[in-house]
C-alpha cells in the first residue's frame, strides 16, 4: 500500500468507523412506519423529539420511549390474510399483515397482558380497543391490500382491521358500521395498563 492509499484508508477509517461503531444494533434504515409507546418493555429509540417529531407534536403526544417499526421489520413477523368486504366498494379484498398482537409482542407486550392500544392514524383519528378485544377480533396491521402495498393516498400504508365479515360483534351490523375500531394510516399505537 503507498503512502496515499494509507492515508485515504485511514481517513475513511477515521469517518466510517467511529458512525458505524455508535449506530445501535436497531438502527432503522429502511422506511419507518409505525411507532409504539407507554407500556412498553423494549425500546429501540428514545423519547419525543419536540423538534423532529412533527405529527406525533401535532397530535399532542408524548413518550419517554418508544419501539419504531420499519417496513423490513414488520415484513419479518407472521403474516396472516383475511379478506372482509370492505364498506367503501362493498366487495371482499385481500388484507395481509402481521396480527396486532404480534407487533406489540415485538414490543415486549405479552398476548394476555391487560393493557389498552389507542390506534393513531395520520389524520388524526384515534381509537381505542383492548389487546384482549384486538386477538378476540384478530386484528392485523394491513401492510398490504389484494396483494399490493398501500400508499399513503389511500388506506396505508398500514391500516388497522379485522376479518368484519366473520366476527358476530360486526357481521351483524350494516357495512358502513363495522370499521369504526380500524383506523387506515395508522402511524402510532399508545400502549396504557388497564
Ligand atoms: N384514519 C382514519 N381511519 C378511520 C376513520 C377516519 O376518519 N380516519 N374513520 C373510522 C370510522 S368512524 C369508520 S365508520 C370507518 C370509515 O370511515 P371513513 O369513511 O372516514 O374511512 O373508518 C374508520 N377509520
Ligand atoms: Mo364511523
């Protein structure tokens, strides 16, 4: 090696690694999508950013913690198809996507804990629905909608729902009343002990 490539390696070096050596083991790279706080036991970030965390500010939240999803890391969970009709074209659709449980047990939730989630879609609109509630419903997180991922100009790109045409609670209701505890851009899911 001549003097001027050591002197480039050891530059590089000098930048690289010390960025690379600070980057926790979660760093989240890929396209961030869903944040969960409150009752949660595993953080991969830290708390609210008054300055860079717009919406969840305009929303008047707050979080000493929180678990962020990327989209790789909600493709890596088990993911389950349902297929209700929908109430804006009345026709069945394919949804896929991990269960509800299965992302806030990424989080360190346990299936039976008792805790209430208060889904937080990018309009604004929230709901609240207890986990026990969300696995009686099999609620998914949608990441997808007859196979294709959803923008964020319509239902996406993540969409809180259930199987409506299968669960007596909703089944029996007309279509335009079974969806009201599936918020579509959800972007944020509070986590409160109950
Ligand atoms: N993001 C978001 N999701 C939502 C809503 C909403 O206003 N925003 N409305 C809820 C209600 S009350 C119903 S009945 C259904 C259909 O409402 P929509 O026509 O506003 O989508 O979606 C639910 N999910
Ligand atoms: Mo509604």
């Amino acid at each position: 090696m001549d003097k001027r490539h050591f002197l480039l390696a050891g530059a590089l070096g000098a930048v690289v690694s010390p960025r690379l050596a600070a980057a926790p083991s979660s760093a989240r790279t890929g396209t961030g999508l869903l944040t969960l706080s409150g009752a949660i036991a595993r953080s991969n970030r830290g708390p609210l950013d008054p300055a860079l965390d717009q919406l969840l500010v305009k929303h008047g939240r707050t979080l000493d913690k929180a678990w962020d999803f990327d989209a790789a890391m909600l493709a890596r969970l088990p993911a389950v198809t349902i297929q209700p009709t929908l109430e804006y074209d009345a026709k069945p659709h394919r949804l896929s996507g991990p269960l509800l449980a299965s992302v806030v047990g990424a989080a360190g939730v346990a299936a039976s804990a008792p805790v209430a989630l208060t889904l937080r879609a990018i309009d604004g609109y929230a709901v609240a629905v207890s986990l026990a509630d969300a696995n009686r419903y099999r609620m998914i997180v949608a990441t997808t909608l007859d196979g294709t991922a959803m923008s964020l100009g319509g239902l996406g790109p993540l969409w809180a729902v259930y199987d409506a045409d299968r669960i007596a609670d909703f089944a029996d209701k007309p279509l335009k009343q079974r969806f009201a505890l599936c918020p579509w851009g959800l972007y944020h899911i509070e986590v409160k002990t109950v």
